[in-house]
C-alpha cells in the first residue's frame, strides 16, 4: 500500500527491517543500465531469494543489455518492455534512478508504495523512502550497506554483484569517487568471496568484435574541439548496422574520449532515427572536474553526477553538437 506519510529520508536499518517485512518487492533501475544498475538488481534479487521474499525485476525499454554484465545472476530473467501491474502489497524498489523520469515507470506508481536507492546528488527524492547518499561511490555500496544493516547473508554471489557496481562505477578505482571508504567496501567483498581476477575478465576482457567495431565508428568521428579540451564523436543507426552492434554495445565507449591528453570534457552523441522522428541521447563526461556535466544535462531536462551525466534530444547530432560546444566553450 501506498505510504500515507509524506515522503521522508529512510536510513539504511529503517530499509533494512522494511525489506525483512516486504510481502512482494518489484525491483527497478534505469533505462540503458549500466555496471552499477544492474549489479543492485541482481544483488537485490539474489538477497530476496535468500530472505524468502518474493520478488521481480524490472529495466524499462527494449534495447539489449550491454553483455559484459549477462553473468551476473538473475540479470537475464528481468523484465523489459512493458512495466507490470503492481499489487497493493508489492513494494518497488528503484537502485541508481536519478529521477523518475529515467526510470520512465510512472505506469504503475500510483499503487505502490517506493523506495528510493541513489547516489546521484542531483536525485529529487520520488520515493516515500528516500535512501540517498552522493558521497557512496556506487548505489551498491549504499545497498551493501542495507544489507550488513539488516545482517543479512553475504554469499560469493551477493559481493560480486555489489562488486561489479562498486568496480565499474569508480572506473576500476581510478576516478574521483574512489573513497578509502570503496577501498574497504572491496576489501571486505574480496572477503565475502570475490573472485576479483575473474570479474574482471568478464566484465573488461570479454568485450564481443560488435563492440569494437562500433568503437572503431565512434573513433572515426572524434573531433577534438576547443584547443583540445573537448572531445566530441557520434553513433547512428547505420554504425550500429555496419558494426553489427546493438544498443548495450555502446556502454563504456566513451571512456576512450575522456582519456585523450588534455581532453576535460568529453561528450558521445547517439543519433536515432526511427519513422521520420530524431532522437539524440547525450553521454557527458567531465575529466578534471573543471565543468559540471550534470548541471549541463540539467539545462536539456537530462541528469547525473558533476563528472558522469547525460540528456536526450529530440534535435538531430549537429544541433546538439553545437550547443555543447558553446556551453563548454562559455564555461571553461
Ligand atoms: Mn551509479
């Protein structure tokens, strides 16, 4: 049922003994998920499993899931599409949903009661609980925490889903969110049963020829732009086509811009057209931190972090382009 009180912020054993209780759960991230969306599905799913409580998962949109995360459990079996009905008892849970509009789910909110799961700062707290902390360096860490909260069980499966999250998230702890506090969480997760050698060939050397196909169409329309600071590059519908890719290919390609000498904002534009109609998603990246993506993002109706954030368009790649460039330009 629908939480009668006002929206509050829940703390991680208020979630912790609510979970305990649940009769039904339905489990959502975002749409394109990434390492850390679905690494808290399949670790909220597998832990449910373990706590007896029934439950389902759910990713808005159709488009294939990036593969590199297929191994982890319960992620193949989660539904796309359509989003359910709910029951009144059921309870969602949204993990890593900056807003609701990315977790595009307003079908079947008006019955359930929600829960709140984040760590973007810029998320405005749509759940009746909101759990969210900007300083946790994945949302599965903030789920770890959850789940030492409640002293639930840390199987090998739990960890290395938590472990996928917390690894990708933090760029294989290299990015500016890589807390002493990621550095013990992984500690204590190699503990629990991370295999972290293994982890890592699934998920970083596993990549499908697809992949780099479409990373080699990306490469060839890198411009560097501003003196070098900004590096732009897109994707249409033929690349995908000629590199024989699908959506969740794209997942991690713009890693490669950010990483050109004296590159401080990077931006990959993914250009659809489909029955006459544009559609641009934007990736954004800031390098040095000089630039708040997010606040950019914000400016298109878009979100995320300072350093990692994104928008959708409904004006085609040239366009987009050259607006990011005069935002980037006026700002840096
Ligand atoms: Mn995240």
């Amino acid at each position: 049922m629908r939480a009668a009180e006002s929206p509050r912020t829940g703390t991680v054993a208020e979630i912790a003994g609510r979970l305990r209780r649940e009769v039904r759960v339905l489990a959502v991230s975002h749409e394109a998920p990434d390492g850390d969306a679905l690494g808290c599905l399949s670790a909220f799913l597998l832990m449910c499993g373990r706590l007896g409580i029934p439950c389902e998962g759910y990713i808005p949109g159709e488009s294939a899931l990036p593969p590199e995360y297929l191994f982890l459990p319960q992620v193949k079996d989660v539904r796309r599409g359509t989003a359910p009905s709910v029951e009144p008892e059921t309870t969602v849970y949204f993990f890593d949903c900056a807003s609701l509009l990315r977790s595009n789910s307003h079908e079947f909110l008006a019955e359930a009661a929600r829960i709140n799961i984040d760590h973007h700062a810029d998320n405005p707290g749509f759940g009746d609980f909101n759990l969210v902390d900007p300083a946790a360096p994945s949302t599965t860490a903030i789920l770890y925490e959850v789940f030492k909260a409640g002293g639930f069980p840390l199987d090998a499966e739990v960890a290395t889903a938590l472990y996928v999250g917390l690894v990708t998230d933090t760029g294989r702890f290299q990015y500016a969110n890589t807390t002493p506090y990621a550095h013990h969480m992984a500690a204590a997760l190699q503990e629990a049963g991370v295999d972290v050698s293994w982890v890592y060939r699934q998920v970083y050397e596993s990549t499908p020829l697809p992949k780099l196909m479409l990373l080699e169409r990306a490469l060839s329309h890198l411009e560097v732009r501003l003196g070098g600071a900004l590096a732009v590059s897109w994707l249409s519908n033929e690349d995908f086509v000629k590199a024989g890719a699908d959506e969740g290919h794209a997942e991690g390609l713009i890693d490669t811009l950010r990483r050109i000498h004296g590159v401080r904002v990077a931006a990959l534009l993914r250009e659809k057209v489909s029955e006459g109609r544009i559609q641009t998603k934007v990736s954004l990246r800031s390098t040095d931190g000089s630039l708040n993506v997010a606040e950019l993002a914000h400016k298109r109706g878009g979100g995320g972090h300072a350093r990692a954030a994104g928008f959708t368009s409904d004006e085609g790649v040239s366009a987009v382009l050259a607006w990011i460039e005069r935002e980037v330009e006026t700002a840096l």
